[in-house]
C-alpha cells in the first residue's frame, strides 16, 4: 500500500507541476495588454509579488524535507517567472504604483524572507526546524490565494470582469486539486490543508466571473442598440397633419425592438386607428400614422 501511495503522490505531484506551470504563465495576456497600453493602469502588483514570495519560502521548505524534488522544480521555475512579472509591471507602472510594489519588495522578499530563514537557522534545530517553515509557508501559501480578493473585490465595485483573467482562475483551481491530493498522500498538511481554501476561492473567482461577464455583455448589446438610434423620431399623421408627441428614448429603443420581430415575421400586428375597426388589411394599415425620421 505504501508504493501504491507513493506512484499516487508522485503522478499527483507531476500534474501539480504542469497545472502550475499553465499557472505561472497564465498572466501572460495580462502583460500583454500591459505592454500594449503602455501602462498598468487597473491591474495590481500584489498577487505578483506575494507568489515570488511564496515561493522562495517553499524552496526554502523542500531543502528542509526529503523527497521534495517536485516542489523545488516548480518553484524554482516560479521564482524565475514572478521575477520577470515584477520587473516588467515595475517598468510600465506609474511612478505611486511603482513606489508601493518596491516597498512590497523590501518588505516581503528582501526583509521577510531574510529575517525568516535567520529565525528558523538559529532557533530551530532538526525536524522542528522544518515543522517551524511549514507552517510559516502554510501562512503565504493562503496568502497567495486570498491576494486575487481585491481583484474580486474591484469585479463586484464595477461590475466589469476585464481585470480579472478567468484562465488565471481556472488553473488555480485545478492546481489547488493537484497539490491537495499529493500533500495529502505523502503526509504533509503544509501543502494539503492551504490548497483547499486555494479551490473553494478558484471556485468563488470562476462563478463572479459568469455573472458579471453575463451582465456586462447585457449592458454592451444595450448601449449598441442605443448608438444605432442617432435620429430623432417624430410621429406625424398623413391624414391631417399633425405632429404627435415626441418619443422618448425608452420608448424608440421598444418600437425598434418591435419593428425587428415585424419584419423578421416572428409577429403579426393587428392595427386600430381613430375607433375603427380592427384588422390586419393593407388598406386600414395604410391610415396608420407612419414614422418619420428628422434630422437632430
């Protein structure tokens, strides 16, 4: 049952590695409209600088522990790939912008990291050495995954989904699946126990993401309907000649809609006019009032 286990952990273990890696590569098209705006204006630094962390500490932790070549492997390539992250949003950032993550840097990566390992090294000895890094990556860990907040936090201010990339939420669901399992089969609630509030936030990110992403191409197809009116409508009867009040936007927005299930036959109207009888012959429709479109 052991081999069983440890085959389990190590095809667990692999999956965390490449589901990981999808995951550190993710924010890639982030960048990308970074780079193409030339500014980072909307998008934050914080989940960046946090995973850097994190990550440092997790090598940390595996050169503590044995058998952990799978968590120096994908860690080490996240290091390498946060690093590229910080640097780039460093360059295109506005000058508060940049002034927060440098201070985020000194604080966490350069303090932080360096105040932790001098801590465990001298008070520390052995396995308690270990347990003590654990449980201090345990923390960031969560850390990591509740840094994505203030982006859901900015989702449900704007109702907008724009600055929150649904690929990013997706792998890190899945990931959070992969590493659960694997800590959970070699024994080690330091990697177990932050990957399932890691899932249960994955999982919160993708269900805002369909509700808003829902809403926001409602309010889209709304405004495109509102630019296609740019005329202002006017009633006028052809019989005596008079001009009937004016439409309001509300109401052209509904005789549109009206007039596209008209001519695509999916209704049938049946006109009354001035109390006569109703009916659906060409020659009552003719005495309707017709719409005429004037200049603004």
């Amino acid at each position: 049952m052991p081999g069983i286990s440890g085959h389990w952990a190590f095809a667990f273990g692999v999956l965390g590695n490449i589901i990981s890696f999808i995951v550190f590569l993710s924010p890639l098209p982030t960048f990308y409209k970074i780079y193409k705006k030339k500014s980072t204006e909307g998008y934050q630094s914080i989940p960046y600088v946090v995973a850097l962390f994190s990550s440092m500490l997790w090598i940390y932790y595996a050169f503590l522990k044995t058998n952990t070549t799978l968590i120096i492997t994908i860690n080490s390539f996240g290091c390498f790939i946060e690093t590229i992250y910080v640097g780039f949003y460093l360059f295109y950032a506005p000058k508060k912008a940049r002034v927060q993550t440098l201070k985020m840097l000194l604080l966490s990566v350069v303090g932080g990291f360096g105040v932790i390992v001098l801590v465990t090294q001298f008070l520390f000895k052995g396995a308690a050495r270990g347990q003590a890094v654990g449980w201090i990556c345990l923390v960031f860990s969560l850390c990591v995954f509740v840094a994505p907040l203030g982006i859901v936090r900015q989702v449900i201010k704007t109702k907008s989904v724009e600055y929150m990339p649904l690929l990013l939420s997706v792998f890190l669901t899945l990931s959070a699946v992969m590493w659960f399992f694997y800590g959970l089969l070699v024994k080690d609630i330091n990697i177990a126990i932050p990957n399932i509030l890691g899932f249960i936030l994955g999982i919160l990110q993708i269900v805002l993401y369909i509700i808003y992403n829902k809403k926001e191409k409602a309010i889209l197809k709304e405004q495109k309907l509102s630019e296609k009116i740019q005329n202002h409508v006017i009633i006028v009867d052809e019989n005596n000649n008079q001009k009937l009040p004016e439409l309001t936007e509300e109401q052209i927005i509904d005789i549109v809609k009206l007039g596209s299930l008209i001519s695509s036959g999916k209704i049938h109207v049946a006109s009354c006019l001035h109390n006569s009888t109703c009916g659906v012959e060409a020659a009552k429709v003719e005495n309707m009032p017709k719409l005429q479109t004037a200049e603004a």
